[in-house]
C-alpha cells in the first residue's frame, strides 16, 4: 500500500519535471541547512508480542534534523522522537504508554531537475532506525509488561520537490528492504537483553516512510516548514506487528545567506 | 501578509491530511469458541515447560475445547480455562478472569499440607531486641542469641527496599552468625531477591542457568544464560549463614535460595522447596481477562532442572518435627541454634 502511493508521487513528480534536466547550480532541493519542528503524532500499534489488539494515541513530536550537499550528493539526516499514552481501540482492554524514536540517514543522487531548479528530484539510499518501548498496563489492573521493538533497516529513497505557492513542496519516501528486527519473543526480561533479534528482508517486514512538506522563506536566514509523514511497518512473524505513525510538524530551518534558493 | 496566509493554508491542508483513524487489525472475536482457542494459542507459543510437565497440549485442547464451547456462563467458561491451565501442574500459571477476581491458581497436593511454620511462634520464643518495623517494613529482625542475629524475609514482593536490608546489617553488624528465615516466602521480584542476596557475598559467582522460550516450537529456547549473584549494598555479611527453608519457598524465593546455598560460609536447614521457577508472564484474552504463564526453564549449576524438585538443604529436619499446644517448638530453629552453639 505504501510501496504503491510513493511509486505513484514519484511519477507525478516525474512527470512535472522538465527535460532539459542540465545542472544549473546545485540540484539539491534542500540547502545545507539545519531544521528543528515540533508537533503532533497519532500512534496505532498492534502487537501481538502483547495482546494483538490495536492501540491509538496522540502525543508531542519533536524533531531535529540537518541537511548537507556534498559534491551534488544530498545528506539529509532526521531524528525524531516521542512520548504518547494510547488507549485500546475496537474493544481492547487495557492501556499503553509508549517512547518511541526514529533516526534516518538518507544519501540521495540528483537524477532530474529542471534547468531553473523549480522540480527536482534525487534518489538513493535510506538507513533507518526505529525503536519503540511500550508499557502495557493491564486492563485488570493486575499489573504491567514492557515489550520492545527495534527496527534498523536500508532501502531505496527518493526525494522531490517543486517550487510552488512562492515556496517549495517537498515529497519523499524510503522503503525498508532489509531489516534486523529486535522484538523479544514474550516480555522484555534482564536476562536475555537482545533476545529477540532477527533478519527481516521485505517478504517478512513491509513498510515505508512517506513525507510530504511545504516551506517557505520567512526572512533571509530563516525557512518555516510544515510537514506530514507517515511511517508504518508491517512485521509478519510468529508475533506479527503492525504499526502507522502520522506525524504534523511545524518548524523553521536554518539556512546560510549563500545556501538560498 | 498574503505569504503568510498561504503557508497557513497549506498547513491546514496537511492537518486535515493528518486526520486519517486506520484499522490495523480487525476487532477481536470474544466468543467463547475465539476466547479458547486464542488462550489455547498463547499458551501454546508460550509456556516453556511442556516438555518438563510431560505434557501433550493438543490433547489437552482437545479435551478442554468441547467444554469451554458447551460453558453457560463466564464463571463455567473460567473453570474450565482454569482446568486447563492445571493440566500444566504449574504454580506459575494461572487465570484472572476480571478485574477484581482473584486467580485461579493450580494447587499441588503440598500445598494443602499444614503449615510447619508459625512467624508468631518465633516472634515470641526465640527473637529478642528485634528491630523496629518502622525502620525495616519488608523484614523481620532480631537477635537469637548474644552472637547469632535473625532476618527473616517474608515475601520479595516490591521494588528497591535492599536499604532496609543494608539498615538491618547495620544495626546486628556484632554478630558472628546469622539465620536468614525464607520459610514460607512465596516470592515475588526475581531482581529484588538477588539484590538481597547480593549481601551476602563478597565475589560474584553462577548460581543457575535459565533457558527462556524464544519460538513457536515447544523446545525453541536460548541457550542457558547464566544467573550470577554479584555483591550489592554497602556491606555484606561474611559470617556463618544459616538459611531456613520449607515447602512452602517458592520462585524468586527458591532463586534465593539458590543463589546463596552454593556459597561456602551458607549451610540450609529445613526442607526442600516448592520448585515452582517458571518466571511467569502475564497475557490478555480479547475480553480483557489475564493470564500467566511460566518463560523460562531453571537449572541448577550441574543442569538439573528446578522445577518440581526445588532445592534442597544440607541440613533436613522433617516435616511436623515442631511440636503442639503450648510445647510448641520450632524444630528448625532449634536445630539451627545447636549448631551455632557447636561453631561458637
């Protein structure tokens, strides 16, 4: 589902750049830069390590990230992280409190812009890390577990943009094609720390990052942005986990005078 | 300002976007048929001493399904989940159906037994200065004689209270020996009971080995993972241990005594424990009912199994050796303090 919908943005971007795609200038659609937003995401888990049944909840989101062209290769790194209390939905029982945090290094190659750079768009590699430590109350009140999920995994990214509006859209996507999977078989226990890891490839762990964004200059050094990511994962195993996280920030980058564009 | 409206705009824009309520697994089926199979299940992926308790659980399933089907209320449904659940003959296990309940627990024919152990019965007739409960709320401590100091633990249920055991050191550091009274402690924190115990060496050492469920095959279990007592607190006690144990020592008790029984200046005295090691897990049925089931599998240092055979002492003193009526005499004690007489 995810696959799909990044495929069918890379296309539409695509579609909207240009042919003469010579380089003018950096082809990088973000400038070196640093970039901090704060904002609000919706967590829904399902955990069959736990119970099976899903979880929802809302919590802050805080995120920092920075991005850097480094002879016309665009490093972008993310790290973003969060507290939420989620309640059972569909009838569950119980109650879960959650501190999640994702970090994501991705290395893109331009491969089209057009000539004024008004669409880019780059493609490349994704690492990505996710961990996730949940506190799961029982809803006999007879007491708590805490489980654990661990995701690192590397896969194929994209990144597009076109200037619009007086600012740019962003879309951009990665994919996990191979993964290790920390997710202890029952409950974390002091003894068996790591217990639980395992090599995912994509028949067995699916899922993907999509983020779209708007920014737009607000002064000559200072960008505000506004994005929406969504982030799932797909784990078919013995304790199989499916977990979508939205996420709406809000925050402004940090660029050099001589990084506009 | 019109730039500023329409960063706005796109901000509501993703904000609505951002709306989406996705359904990642259907609801859950809380039949009776769907709550049965979803225990049988779990317990199936989870429980790790099949092979131990001897065990066949698919016909254990088949024999329970056909009643958890034909049950006419949620009381009748529990009995039977908690039948089944016995066939595992496991104190770890049990069922607590509802909020408030109390578990249905499995009781092994022991546990019927009188006690052979009377808390009062020391309390009057042996301790003397004892230590206040204010000071020291989880233990019960004292002195036997001028040199022999007393600390019983009665549960290690809790988190962190090793300061009260460090407070108690501190206060019979004059003694020569000690008794440690787990008599009846049917445990509680694994974490807690060895941090306890960690007072009592002075140099780590491997106890045990534990191999934890780890797959869906009844025999997918770690390696052994060895469980080491390390010092803890701000003094161990390095004298001659006496540990008291009976029947009625269960789980991180046992693991208690586990620990401490291999050091060399401990000698045990009383009776064997329950043998109840499983590390219990808690699970959750679709209608918000728990269960537990036993994670691991315990072994001594020379990899015998724990469960259901406990751990024995070096020092017997049967069963119902104590005495009735106003006569009544702690036989365990009484042997312990002829032996601290013997060793001066």
């Amino acid at each position: 589902m995810l696959t799909k919908h990044a495929a069918r943005l890379a296309l539409v971007v695509l579609a909207a750049v240009p042919v003469a795609v010579l380089a003018q200038g950096e082809p990088c659609a973000r400038p070196t830069s640093l970039v901090a937003s704060f904002g609000l995401t919706q967590s829904d888990r399902a955990d069959a390590a736990i119970n099976g049944s899903q979880y929802q909840g809302r919590g802050p989101q805080l995120s920092v990230g920075a991005a850097a062209n480094v002879r016309s290769i665009c490093i972008e790194a993310f790290a973003t992280g969060g507290a939420r209390y989620l309640r059972p939905v569909g009838g569950g029982f119980g109650s879960e409190r959650i501190l999640e945090g994702r970090a994501e290094l991705s290395v893109l190659k331009p491969v089209a812009w057009s000539s004024d750079n008004r669409a880019t768009l780059a493609v490349g590699l994704s690492a990505q890390v996710t961990a996730t430590n949940t506190r799961h109350a029982f809803g006999d009140a007879s007491g708590v577990s805490k489980y654990r999920l661990g995701v690192g995994s590397l896969g194929p990214a994209f990144d597009a943009s076109y200037r619009a509006m007086g600012g740019r859209l962003f879309a951009g996507a990665s994919i996990p094609l191979v993964s290790v999977v920390d997710h202890p078989y029952v409950a974390v226990s002091s003894l068996d720390p790591m217990a639980g890891l395992r090599v995912a490839t994509w028949s067995s762990l699916r899922g993907g990052n999509v983020d779209l964004g708007y920014e737009r200059p607000l002064s000559r050094l200072v960008t505000g942005t506004v994005a929406y990511q969504v982030n799932g994962i797909r784990y078919d195993d013995v304790r199989p986990v499916r977990t979508l996280s939205q996420m709406l920030t809000f925050g402004f980058r940090l660029t050099r005078p001589t990084e506009r564009r | 300002m019109m730039k500023h409206r329409t960063f706005l705009l796109g901000a509501a824009a993703l904000a609505v976007t951002a709306c989406a309520d996705p359904t990642l697994v259907a609801p859950a089926d809380k039949s009776y048929a769907a709550l049965f199979d979803q225990m049988w299940h779990e317990t199936d992926l989870t429980y790790s001493m099949f092979d131990v308790k001897r065990v066949n659980w698919d016909s254990v399933g088949a024999v329970y399904r056909p009643r958890a089907l034909a049950a006419q209320s949620d009381f009748a449904f529990a009995r039977v989940l908690s039948d089944m659940l016995s066939s595992l003959h496991d104190r770890h296990v049990s069922l607590t159906p509802g909020r408030g309940a109390m578990p249905l627990t499995y009781q092994a024919a022991s546990d019927y037994q009188p006690l052979d152990f009377d808390s009062t019965l020391v309390e009057r007739a042996y301790l003397t200065r004892r230590l206040s409960a204010a000071t020291v709320p989880h233990l019960d401590a004292g002195w036997l004689s001028a040199t022999v100091a007393y600390i019983r633990f009665p549960s290690f249920v809790g988190n962190d209270w090793g300061g009260e055991l460090d407070a108690a050191l501190d206060s019979l550091r004059s003694a020569t020996q000690l008794v440690i009274d787990v008599r009846c402690n049917p445990g509680g924190n694994y974490e807690l009971a060895l941090d306890l115990a960690g007072r009592f060496t002075d140099q780590s050492s491997v106890f045990g080995y534990v191999r934890i469920r780890n797959g869906p095959k009844h025999d997918d279990l770690t390696d052994p993972i060895a469980e080491t007592l390390r010092p803890t607190g701000k003094r161990q006690f390095n004298g001659t241990i006496y540990l008291l144990t009976n029947r009625r020592v269960f789980s991180s008790a046992e693991n208690f005594a586990l620990a401490l029984r291999q050091l060399p200046n401990v000698v045990t005295v009383g009776d064997t424990t329950g043998g109840s090691s499983g590390r219990p897990v808690t699970r959750e049925l679709a209608n918000g009912w728990t269960y537990e089931l036993s994670t691991w599998i315990e072994y001594t240092t020379d990899h015998r199994v724990l469960e259901d055979a406990g751990v024995a002492p070096t020092v017997v003193v049967p069963r119902g050796s104590s005495g009735n009526g106003a006569g009544k005499r702690d036989a365990v004690l009484d042997r312990v303090l002829a032996l601290a007489a013997t060793r001066g």
